[in-house]
C-alpha cells in the first residue's frame, strides 16, 4: 500500500513537472514571438526612414531620397524609439531563450542610448570636419551607377541637396539657442571644405563625378541629356545652395561655436561626456579611470620602444627617432601610386595566413581604394567601408594618399590587418553572413568590439608572419601606442579641460605620426567626444579574455576555435562578450564546447 501511494505521488509530481515545464516552454515561445515582433516592427521602421540604408538589401526604393533631418522629423523619430522601447521593456528577459536575452539587451541598450543623447541635445551638434553636408558627395562611393534610372535617382537626391542644407542650418541655430555647439576650432575647417564643393564649372564639381564617364551601352542622347541636367542642377541650385551655407557657417554660426576644445565647457557638457565614454565603451568606466588606464599603456608600450630603438643601435630618445624615420630611406612613398601600389601587395601576403587562425573565413571579397581627393586632407590614415548587405558591393579598404611623404612605410602592414584582415573586413563580413540572426545584429556596430577587434587583429600580425624586421615591429608599436594616448587626450580635452595644444604636444611626444596627421587626429576627437575610447578599452578586453582562456584551457586552447567563437555572435557589448567567452571557456574545459 504505502510502495502504491509513493508511486501515484511520484507519478502526480513528475505530470507536474513535465506540466509546468510544458507552460514554461509555451510562455517562452510567446515571449520569443513577442520579441521578435519588436525587432522586426523596428527594422522596417529604420528602413523607412532612413532610406539610405536600403540599397545594401538590393532595394533601390530609397536612391532617390536623403533621411529627413527636419528637427520635426528627430522629434517624431525620438517619439518612435520610445515607443519601441517601452514595448522591449514589457517583455521580460527571463522568459526569452538566450538568444533572444541578447538581442532584447542590444536593441534596448542602442534605442535608451539614442533617446539619451537626443535628451542631451547632441544631435544638435551635427557636423564637424569628416561628417556633414559638405561631404554628400561622397555617397557616390556607395551608388550603383549602370541604369538610367541609377542617374535619375542621383539627380533627385541632388536637386534635394538645397532643402538638406537648409534642415542642417534650423539644427544648427537650435544648438547656438540651446548651448550645443561644435569647437571653433574643427568649424573653422568646413568653410574650405565648402569651397571645394563649389566650382564654376560644373564638370570639375565632385558631384559631377559619376556623370564623368556614362555606362558602356547607353543611348547616347540619353547620356548627354542626363550630363546637361547635372550640369544645370549644380550650376544653379547646389552651387548657390552651398554659397549660402558656408555663409551661414563663417558669419554665424563660427562666432556661436565654443571656444574650448572639450564638450566639458558645455552646460552639463561633463556628465554629457560620461555619457559618451559609457556608450561607446560599453563599460560603467568613468572618464577618470580611462585616463588612468592610457596613462599606464602609454608607459607600458613606450618601454618596449625603446628596446627596440635599442636594438636598431639608435642614437637618441624615442622623440628623435619619430622625427629620423619618415626621413629614412625604407619609409619613403613619394607618389600617391607608388604608396596605392604597396598596399595589394600586403593584402596579398595576409590572405593566406588567416587559415591558422580562423576556422570560419568570410564569402565576402574586399578591395584597396583612395580616400577621395575632397576629403583626404582633413581625414585620416585609412578607414573602411562595410559591404552591401546583399552581397551586391566587396568591402572597400581606403587609404589616404594625401601627402605620400610623410606617410611612412613601416605603417603598411599594421594599418592593412586593422583595416581589412583579420580586422575590420573580417569580422564585419563574417557578421553580415550571420542568418541566424535578426538583421540589426548582423550590422550592429557596437564600436568598443568593432575597433576593439581591429586593434586587437593589429597584434596578430605576429602570427601572420609579419613585423619581421624592427621598424614594422615599431610600426606595431606605435599604433597601439597611438590608441594608448587616445585614452589620454580624449578624456583630457572633454574631461580635464586640456587644452587643444597640450593635446597635441603629449601625441607628439609619445607616438611616431607626422604632425599633420596628430592634428588631424586631435581634431577629429574633438569633434567627435569619446569615440577614441572603444579602440584601446575593446582591445584590452579581448586580449585579457584570451588570455584567460589560454590559462585556464592550458594544450585545450585553440586559437582557431577562440577566434571563431569570439566572433561567432556579431559585434556586441563587452559585458555580453565577457559572459560568453567564459562560458565558452568553462565548457571548452568541461569538454562541452561544440
């Protein structure tokens, strides 16, 4: 009898347990779709307004428009993404599966940080020297141009260009209202580069460009009508348009901008700043500990410098041998070809090399280009441009050929590996090819992984076979040493109120970059508050989690496997990198990894 009542008793539980397991499972899957209906309600909303996003997805429904930038379109956007985040905020995390706890926590985080900065009103501060309306000519880089549809749909954006104009003005006159104003010292640039946007005729104009040279096939009067509307379109609208702009930038608005390099001078400007190095570190770092922490890199990388200044038998301090090694002979570019032509060649030598370090290689090709003529004395040594989400474009690997000179030769190599692989082209392309994924993963930029990544790939040129000789291994050196001191200056100038000159005078004084491109850096944080400090924080962070892994996994530790997982999940926050890669190691070390 009792053996009978204990056997219906367990029988009764486990239909409990297995009952509320079923309704757990039910609940989770209703909480999934509940979720997922979010993200992709969010996605076409972005989509919608922010047409030129669309044409990466082979819809080219947006060619002919630019996203509104009407301070009555932010608000109504702003009105958006609050809505979208009270929905995500209903949802409990608990019932979700993993995955989605993630993608919940990411599109949370990014909708709360954009709602927070619109607060701040830093989205009246909206151009510097390398962003703005003076650079919409660029967007040819990106066009298809082989229809004539193509061309039509640029000659609609171009003649929109004079009411884009006009909505960065309103933006700018409410940042003079509310004390939300760019450095003078990065304003007094955008006048020139307005200049160069203006030309007579209008066949030199860089709007011109893709007008340039017509697609093999194309009716010939077709073409020649398409050139003459380009020619009267820059002539008379984009031409008095942009005359009317700089204007307004030169005699009003450079007057209002703030005399101080850091946005610390600002009303609240401080706890604005935190707020940047919080978003763009995804760390609770506070601008005080980030400076801490460049100050112990810069002294850490400057010791292993100076052993290799000692090594090639130099005469001199570390300030001496920045200035001796543009001049010495194997640093030497002197054309804008000659520099372009090197850099394939590099590539060439890094391609092979990812096998031993990468179990899963991207579909997606890349390629070299220059940073345009318009745009390359004002930015800096090289940048990349993500590939079309369809597949339909390669990532694009750019260098700046301004001033060949100066550029030295040892920076080829470390340069090629952040900006294409195994940095950025790699990690983005494998990324995009994520189709697990909702799509806002597969294109998160979440920049402290993103640079983190890019600096990090900068040390793995060692087991690619590179930096064999001592320049390329200072070469290595000073480019860490360049994201050491961006930790510096960033939070020194919008923290610690230094000023723009001091900036620059700590670069010089610890990394082997010309001048002119420290000014430009300096410059750049300036107009871009905290950004600089992803690069370093995100490098730190991957090198200290392989380093655990190496200790903890011991002859289990596989750099092919680490790599692969480490980059298996997209660009995400370092906190959410933290807890997968300890579970990742703590399986790998139970034998449970897969």
């Amino acid at each position: 009898m009792m053996a009978s009542l204990a056997t219906t008793k367990n029988r009764l539980l486990g239909g409990f347990l297995l009952l509320t397991l079923a309704l757990t499972a039910t609940v989770s899957r209703a909480d999934d779709k509940a979720l997922e209906a979010v993200i992709a309600a969010h996605w076409q909303w972005a989509l919608e307004n922010y047409p030129e996003m669309r044409l990466g997805y082979g819809d080219r429904s947006g060619n002919a428009e630019w996203t509104d930038m009407s301070l009555a379109a932010q608000q109504e956007r702003q009105q958006a993404l609050t809505d979208f985040s009270k929905q995500l905020t209903r949802i409990e995390p608990a019932g979700l599966s993993a995955t989605n706890r993630l993608n919940r926590q990411m599109l949370l985080r990014e909708l709360e940080d954009d709602i927070s900065a619109y607060e701040q009103g830093l989205n009246l501060i909206a151009l510097d020297m390398r962003s703005g309306p003076q650079h919409a000519h660029g967007m040819v880089e990106r066009l298809p141009f082989n229809t004539e549809q193509d061309y039509l749909d640029w000659l609609a954006r171009l003649r929109a260009l004079p009411t884009r104009l006009q909505q960065y003005e309103a933006i700018l006159r409410e940042g003079i209202e509310r004390d939300r104003v760019q450095a003078a010292i990065i304003m007094a640039r955008v006048p020139e580069q307005i200049d160069r946007v203006i030309s007579e005729d209008p066949e030199a104009s860089p709007f011109f460009k893709a007008f340039a040279q017509m697609p093999e096939g194309m009716d010939e009067a077709v073409a020649i009508k398409l050139q003459d509307d380009a020619k009267a379109v820059i002539s008379k609208q984009l031409n008095p348009a942009y005359r009317a702009f700089g204007t307004f930038i030169a005699d009003t608005y450079l007057p209002a901008a703030r005399a101080e390099p850091g946005i610390g001078a600002l009303e609240g400007g401080k706890a604005a700043y935190k707020f940047l190095a919080r978003h763009y570190t995804t760390t609770d770092m506070t601008p005080e500990m980030i400076h801490q922490v460049g100050l112990d890199e810069v002294a850490r990388i400057r010791g292993e410098m100076e052993a290799v200044i000692a090594e090639v038998g130099f005469e001199g301090d570390i300030s001496a041998f920045n200035e001796f090694l543009p001049t010495d002979p194997p640093c030497d570019f002197p054309t804008p070809a000659a520099r372009l032509e090197a850099y394939p060649s590099v590539s060439k030598r890094l391609d092979p090399e990812l096998v031993k370090l990468f179990g899963k290689l991207p579909r997606i090709p890349y390629g070299v280009r220059p940073i345009p003529d318009e745009i390359a004395p004002d930015t800096t040594t090289a940048y990349y441009m993500p590939p079309a989400a369809d597949g339909s474009r390669p990532g694009w690997y750019y260098v700046n050929l301004y001033q060949p000179e100066v550029r030295p030769k040892f920076e080829m190599e470390v340069l090629s590996v952040h900006e294409s692989v195994p940095g950025h082209h790699l990690q983005i392309a494998l990324a995009r090819e994520l189709d697990d994924l909702p799509e806002f993963r597969r294109r998160a930029g979440v920049t402290a992984f993103v640079e983190g990544w890019g600096l990090y790939s900068e040390r793995l040129g060692y087991d690619m076979g590179l930096y064999t000789d001592p320049y390329s291994r200072y070469g290595q050196l000073v480019y860490d040493m360049w994201r050491a001191v961006r930790l510096v200056v960033d939070t020194g100038i919008h923290y610690f109120s230094w000023s723009r000159d001091r900036a620059i005078d700590f670069f010089l004084a610890n990394a082997a970059k010309t001048r002119a491109d420290i000014v430009n850096e300096i410059d750049r944080y300036i107009g871009w508050p905290g950004q600089a400090l992803a690069y370093k924080i995100g490098q730190l962070k991957i090198l200290e989690l392989r380093s655990r892994a190496e200790e903890t996994l011991g002859e289990q530790f596989d750099i092919r496997d680490f790599h692969d997982h480490l980059l298996g999940a997209g660009a995400i926050p370092l906190d959410a990198l933290e807890a997968r890669m300890s579970a990742w190691i703590e399986a790998t070390a139970a034998g449970d990894a897969s």
